[in-house]
C-alpha cells in the first residue's frame, strides 16, 4: 500500500477525523460532526470518502426513535392545546355547544371533536341533552385551562412538559418516561403529521471504525506536518492582506482533467424560431397569435373550405371531447360566410351550392393548419397591411423525416391595391433562401379552396431530396369579401419546422424534439 499516494489525496476532513480519533474509536455521523464542530453534512460526507478508500470500515448500525414538534405542536406550545383552550373557555362561558365553541377559539371542528373526546375520557366534560358542553370540575379547581390536581392533572402537565421541552432538537425515546412515551402515542404520527402535535421519525445510525492501514497513514500524516487545516483556495483578501504568506496550502494534482463547463444557452430550434421573428418585423410584419383550440368556422369554414371537404374527415384533425362545441360564432362574419358557401353571397361567386349548417360549424378542433389566424386577422387588418405569426398547429398524420401530427407553421399575409403573385414570389424566395438557407428552390402550382392561383414552394435538401415547405396564394373574393376586405390578399403557410431542417443541417424533423441531450447541445443556429 503506497501510504504516501494515500495521504496526499486526503481532503482535510478526512485528515482532521484520521487525527482526532484513535484506532478504536466508534465513529458516526453526528459523533464527528459534534466532535469537529463541522458543518451539517460535512461528517457524511467525510466518513463517505474514508469508507471508500478503506479506511475506515462499518461496525454496526443503530435505529433510533425521535419525536420533532411539528408545525401544529409550535403552536399548542405557544397559544396552548386544544384541552386546555376549550377547558378554559367553558370555565369563563357556559351554554354553547362545540362546533359554537370551536367557531369562538377558530378550531377545526374535528380538532376541536378530538380534544372534547380526551376532555370527557379525562371526566372534566360532558354535554348535556341540548348537545351543551358542561364542566364536571368547579372553577377553583382549573388554572390556565388546565386541573390543578388529580389524574387528569398530571396528564396535562405531561403534555405541557412534552412541548416545552421539545425545542431545535427533537426528542429521544431514551430521554422519555414511560409515563410520556403513553402521552406521546396519543399526540404524534410517524406519517401525515400535520394534524398531530409531534412527528415520529426512525432514524438509523452507523457506526464505523478504522481499518488496519490507520496508524500508517495517522504517523505519516503526523510526519508531514499535514495538520487537515490547510488552505484550499487563495482568495482575493488574502492577496490584499499578504495572510497567505503564513499558511499551508492543500496539494494540488495539476494533471486531474478539469470538470466539464455546460455553458447555458438557447436550444438551437427555439433561436431559429426567435430569428425569424425578428426577420419578419425587420420587414415591416406584425406579429398575430391565437388559441390552439379552434371552431370549424375559422379553421375551415371562413376559409371557403367546404364542410364536405375530404381534408375535414376524422383523420385529419383532432376533435374536442368537452366541451365539444363553442356557444356563439361573431356576427355578421357567421352570416356572410354561410351566404358565400351556400349561392356566393355578396362575393360575386356562386358559392359551393349546399345548405351551410350552422350547428357544424360551431365544433371545436385543434387548430388544424396556420391560416385560421390570417382568416380571423382579416376583418380587423389594416390596408396596407402585412401580419404574420408562428403557430403551433396539429394534424391526425403518419410521424417520419417530413411530417408530424404536432408541428408548426409561419403563416402570414399581405393586404393591398398593389400586392400580386409577384409579390408573394418575393416572399417565398427569402423564405427559401435566406431563412432556411436552401441552394435551390423551384414553384409548382397547387390547389387549396381559399386561394386562386395557388403555388407550393419546394427545395431541395442534401439528403431528403425535394420536399415541399408550404403552401400559399392569393386569397378569394369568397374569403376576404365575406371578412370585410376589399383588396387583394396574399397569404402563405410554410412548414417552419421544415426549413429548420435545412438551416440546422438536419435530415428528420424527430431530431428538433430529440431528447438526447448531447446532440442538442451540439446544435448551432445561424
């Protein structure tokens, strides 16, 4: 055994213990520590490391009964218990029944039960046939709620010596009578002690003792004048002060590979998120947002989407079970949007010919798709205008590398007399390019039942190949005449999570809400 390696690993708890004790003596965790004047925790700590070295080695273990004064207990110590309050007060006031009684001294009834209960066992009350609390002990016999002589007597006193006391340190069963340890049973619970004036707690103690290498290492530590005093850290004030030059220091292993450094920082997916953002308001956007639990009428129905539309089956959106529909949908919105499916409306179109059912689109649905936020921007956007939001949206969908049923969508629109196809082009562009850093990017005409003409963007990615990002178009007279707007409307939804993809250099969309830790950490945005 390289005893000097041993001792020059030694933390100076260690060296203090190894020092102060003799080669038979038990040791433990609270001996230690009252016997060091340690901190709480540092004599677990120390006798830890030494068992590990083998230095010291376990002899016995010892459980232990205690009783802590709970919350409850504090308080019969200071304002009195329950016995001695109720006692005291039908002393002074006759006539009242308990829960009148409990009500005066703000009791809980059952508290207020119990503590009647011990008082009728005791003899000192009753209750007559009006269900009246009646004192069985003449005034002069009680002072300051409790009897001054008796059996009855004594039981208070036990209660009241019991509490007082119990102060920081709790109560040990070898300290106790046999008279309190009676008294104890009846006002302590070893679980769910808030209703009981003492908390029962085991503890277990082990005790340890050195191993055959102590006296080694206790000479060799005598011989190198380490003491278990030495200096772990050079602080500022012993510079100002020049004080280090008369201590002794700790040896250091300059070699020990330093602990690792886990800098706090966004996640990756959230600052790519927060990045567009603020690209968007740098272009003049504002910011829209909404709930995540939508009616039918703006997730589809004000979007001139039919209600036998294939895309509204089960499979594609989630129902709300309770409740299950909304009471009211806004006017004159419902009215003009029933009208534009039904014969067109006010919108110049010949709708979509069936009768609209009011009822239907009162039925609440996660928000299925972006757009039920640029629907509902509508009647209250400006013009010009430009609004965009990033959505949380949920789709009934098959999970893998491209599609998940939880995902989100940037979504916007651009409200004015001059605003065209070439315009929503532009947008998509940068989107393409500049947002999700895409190489190659191509248009291929789309179909959806709120836009005409319609465009699907696509890009190209280094191992998903071509992949679609999203939608968009130019809104239809049936959606913005029906909401109010007189303009041309260009609108978009994009797979934000997709261009993430491409901008976070990943191939699964899976990999955004990796739980794998080390991987996230590893990610960089920008």
């Amino acid at each position: 055994m390289d005893i000097q390696n041993i001792i020059k690993n030694l933390h100076p708890l260690e060296v203090k213990i190894i020092l102060h004790y003799g080669k038979h003596d038990e040791l433990s965790v609270e001996t230690v520590e009252a016997g060091l004047k340690l901190k709480h925790g540092n004599g677990n700590q120390a006798l830890s490391w030494l068992a590990a070295k083998g230095i010291i080695t376990e002899k016995r273990r010892e459980s232990k009964t205690y009783y802590e004064l709970t919350e409850l207990g504090q308080a019969w110590k200071e304002k009195g218990t329950p016995e001695e309050r109720i006692l005291e007060f039908v002393r002074i006031k006759t006539g009242l029944t308990l829960p009148e009684i409990a009500a005066e001294l703000k009791i809980e009834n059952k508290e207020a039960g119990s503590a009647f209960g011990m008082l009728s066992k005791l003899g000192l009350l009753g209750m007559n046939e009006a269900k009246q609390v009646i004192i069985n002990l003449p005034p002069e016999q009680l002072k300051n709620g409790r009897p001054i002589s008796g059996p009855a007597a004594e039981h208070f006193a036990l209660v009241r010596a019991l509490l007082n006391k119990a102060g920081k340190a709790p109560l040990t069963e070898d300290e106790l009578s046999e008279a309190e340890k009676q008294v104890l049973l009846g006002i302590s619970k070893k679980r769910g002690a808030a209703d009981a004036a003492f908390r029962i707690v085991e503890r277990e103690t082990v005790f340890f003792t050195f191993s055959g290498a102590y006296t080694e290492i206790a000479e060799a530590l005598k011989e190198s004048g380490i003491s278990g005093d030495e200096i772990g850290i050079l602080t500022a004030e012993m510079l100002e002060t020049g004080s280090w030059k008369n201590k002794k220091f700790r040896r250091y292993n300059v070699q020990v590979p330093p602990s690792r450094l886990l800098i706090g920082r966004s996640n990756a997916y959230a600052q790519f998120l927060e990045q567009t953002k603020d690209k968007l308001v740098s272009l003049g956007f504002e910011e829209f947002d909404g709930p995540l639990v939508e009616t039918e009428f703006w997730n589809s129905d004000a979007l001139f989407m039919p209600q036998f539309h294939s895309a509204r089956d089960i499979h594609d959106v989630y129902h709300i079970a309770e409740p299950s529909s909304a009471k009211t949908i806004d006017e004159p919105w419902l009215s003009a949007v029933a009208a534009a499916h039904e014969n067109g409306g006010n919108t110049g179109s010949r709708g979509w010919g069936y009768a609209f059912d009011r009822e239907f689109t009162k039925r609440l649905i996660l928000r299925s798709q972006g757009t039920v936020m640029s629907a509902k921007t509508l009647p209250y956007a400006k013009v010009p205008g430009k609004y965009f939001g990033i959505l949380r949206c949920f789709r009934y969908d098959k999970v893998d590398a491209t599609h998940l049923s939880d995902f989100y969508q940037t979504e916007g629109i651009m409200l004015g007399e001059d605003v065209n196809l070439r315009t929503l082009l532009g947008m998509l562009e940068m989107f393409a390019i500049e947002v999700a850093g895409a190489k190659e990017v191509k248009y291929v005409p789309g179909y959806f039942p709120f836009t005409e003409p319609s465009v699907e963007v696509h890009i190209k990615h280094p191992v998903l190949g071509w992949f679609e990002l999203g939608g968009s178009g130019i809104f239809r007279p049936e959606v913005t005449a029906s909401l109010g707007v007189k303009v041309p409307v260009a609108a978009w939804g994009i797979g934000i999570d997709r261009m993430a993809l491409m901008a976070l250099g990943l191939s699964d969309l899976r990999e955004l809400f990796s739980y794998d830790i080390e991987s996230v950490r590893l990610r960089r945005c920008g």
